[in-house]
C-alpha cells in the first residue's frame, strides 16, 4: 500500500506540472509571448498523455480510497471504479489513435 501512496504522490506532482505547463502554453498561443506554433503543438499534441495518465491514476487511487472503508466497497463501487478507469483508458487510446 505504501508503494501505491508513493505512486499516487508522484503522479499528482506530474499533474501539477503538466497543468502548468498547459497554462503557460496556452497563454503563449493566445498571446503570442514566445513562440506560439511550439507552445500550441506541446500543448494539443504532446501534453495530453503524461497529463491523462497522471490524472487517470491520481484520481482512480483517490476514488478506490474513499470507497475502501466501511461498506462502501462492494461490487458496484468495484464496477464503477474499473468503468472509470476503462473509460479513461478508451479516452487516451482514441487520442493515440487519431494523432496524426
């Protein structure tokens, strides 16, 4: 269980920075500081996965710790946890797919 808190800590770093660098990349397009052709293709091209994957996990540990304790965990919430992570992971492969 440590081994997965520990997981959960690095993959919430990992979305803080994407999340940043999403800001200030978007910002750049917008207002053409820097250069905006760069910062619009890491930001619609290339920061999607790490920032979904991140996410992803972040947010399954969370939900799966929450629905842990008390009666809470049987096999509905089991189900709703393995949809979301499913669908989730259906977002990503779609994005993979019609990366041009």
């Amino acid at each position: 269980m440590k081994r997965m808190s520990t997981i959960n800590r690095i993959s919430a770093w990992i979305l803080m920075v994407c999340f940043m660098i999403y800001m200030l990349t978007g910002l750049d397009t917008l207002k053409r500081i820097a250069i905006p052709q760069i910062s619009s293709l890491i930001h619609l091209k290339y920061l999607f996965i790490p920032a979904q994957a991140a996410f992803t996990f972040h947010s399954s540990y969370a939900i799966g710790q929450s629905l842990l304790h008390g009666e809470r965990w049987n096999v509905v919430s089991k189900a709703l946890l393995a949809i979301y992570v499913l669908a989730n992971l259906i977002l990503m492969g779609f994005y993979i797919l019609t990366l041009d």
